[in-house]
C-alpha cells in the first residue's frame, strides 16, 4: 500500500478496469476505483485521498459509476461524483440512470454541425463564427484571458443549460467563477467542481461526469454548452493515476494510457 494507491487480492476474477469499489476502512466507507488489474491483485485509487484505509481492509466490488441527472440540478454544484456540494441539500435523482463513462456514439448516429451560433463575443462571431454541436479548444498562456473568455461564452441567450466542469482549479477562483462571472445566469448552469487540492481521480472524473451531465441535458432537446476548464490539468490528473497504475511515460512524460484515455477531449 503506497500514498494513494491501495492493493487488494481476490478480485482479480470478478471486476473490471475502472470499477468501483467501496473499501471498509474502520466503518467509514471509502469509495474508489481500479486502475489495474493482473492475475493476483488489483491498484485501487480512492477518490478521497485524505482518508487512509488500513492493512487488511475489506473491499467490496460496486461495478460502473452511475449518475441520474435530473432538470432541477440546474442551479446547483456537484463534486466529481455527481454528490451536492453546495450546502442546498440533497438532489433529486432522475428519472434514469446513465453510466459515467458510458459508450461514444457511433459517427452515422451524431447530428452533422450545420446551424450557426451567436456567442455574443463579437471577435469570435465575425473571424471565427461557430456553430451547435462544434467541439473547440482554447489554447493560450496563464494569465492572458482563457477563464474570462469562456465565462463570456457562458452569459449567451442561445443555450437552455450550461455545464461547467472546473477542473484543477484553486477554491478561490472557483468562487470568483461562481459568485461574480455567472451569478445572473446561476439558475441554468450546472457545475461539476474538483479543485486542485482534490485527488486525481475526481479531477479525472470531474469533465467526464460533466459531460455525462450534458448527454443528458441534450437529450432532453436542450441546447447545452459544456465547458471544461481546463483540460490540461485533467491530463495531468490522467497521467499521475496511470503512473500510479505503473505504466512507462513514453511521450513526453506521458504514459499510454493517458494517450488512450485523453481523446475523450
């Protein structure tokens, strides 16, 4: 058992790579996931890292990560389990549930990006013009604007729910976020939040099960705006769980499973 990675034996035969599992840890249950497996044991990552399990601790399969959204979590911020964390009590569970890393949907199934977009940030819709369904990156230094220039995106009248994934992040700028970018626009905006000081698997999870959230959303016929920020900070979280998992770091530091896992985004 190392700093943040535990080994469990005699399920080896029974779960699967990136399952659950709930470990006994003095009657606190720790919840976490397995990032390897081989044919005597399993690395399980916790998603709370400040607990520490004890030698010999029970560990009970779980199986996938599974989330029910619902229409009323607008106005409300999650952690990376899709548990509130804001203070305004427990959310209502929706009417399904759907696995947090779920199957990509095949090409000939996905809507073609034809209708146009009005962001509301004049530079972008006149040199660079978007449109729904459109994935973009924003790629720039610290410090010259990236954070401001999504929060712009994110006050446009065109989309019925946002989701906002902020990933890395220190607390403070997630409450400047929160409190003084979208403070008018809070009552369709869900955000999924795993800070700096959080593990690596919740700021792994915390794009994932926004995206999640935003199938959902979609599914519902909504126009829905998904933000990650940033998915340079998920990949670092991918890379240290997948050296965690003992994996070579073969391009440029990073392993490859990080390479597999990274094309999500």
């Amino acid at each position: 058992m190392a700093r943040g990675t535990l080994v469990a034996r005699g399920l080896s035969q029974s779960v699967l790579l990136g399952d659950t599992v709930c470990i006994d840890c003095d009657g606190q249950a720790v919840r976490g996931e397995i990032i390897h497996v081989n044919e005597e044991n399993v690395l399980i990552k916790p998603y709370d890292e400040t607990v520490v399990p004890v030698l010999m601790a029970s560990v009970f399969p779980k199986g996938p990560l599974f989330v029910a959204p619902d229409r009323s979590w607008c106005g409300r911020v999650v952690n990376a389990l899709g548990e509130a964390i804001d203070g305004k009590g427990a959310l209502l569970s929706g009417p399904r549930n759907m696995a947090v890393e779920g199957d990509v949907p095949p090409a000939l199934k996905r809507a073609r990006v034809k209708k146009g977009l009005r962001t509301g940030v004049k530079v972008i819709d006149i040199f660079t013009p978007l449109c729904f369904g459109q994935r973009i990156g924003i790629f720039a230094g610290s410090g010259v604007g990236k954070s401001t220039l999504l929060s712009m995106m994110m006050q446009a009248d065109h989309f019925d729910t946002v989701v906002l994934a902020l990933t890395g992040e220190r607390g403070r700028e997630v409450r400047d976020m929160l409190d003084d970018t979208l403070h008018n626009k809070l009552d369709k905006v869900v955000a999924v939040i795993a800070t700096g000081d959080e593990s690596p698997m919740m700021r792994r999870l915390a794009p994932i099960m926004a995206t999640t959230i935003a199938e959902y959303f979609s599914s519902l016929g909504d126009n829905v705006l998904l933000v990650v920020d940033s998915v340079t900070r998920y990949a670092l979280a991918m890379r240290e769980i997948a050296i965690s998992a003992h994996e070579p770091p073969v391009s440029r530091g990073f392993p490859p499973g990080f390479l597999v896992s990274c094309h999500v985004y």
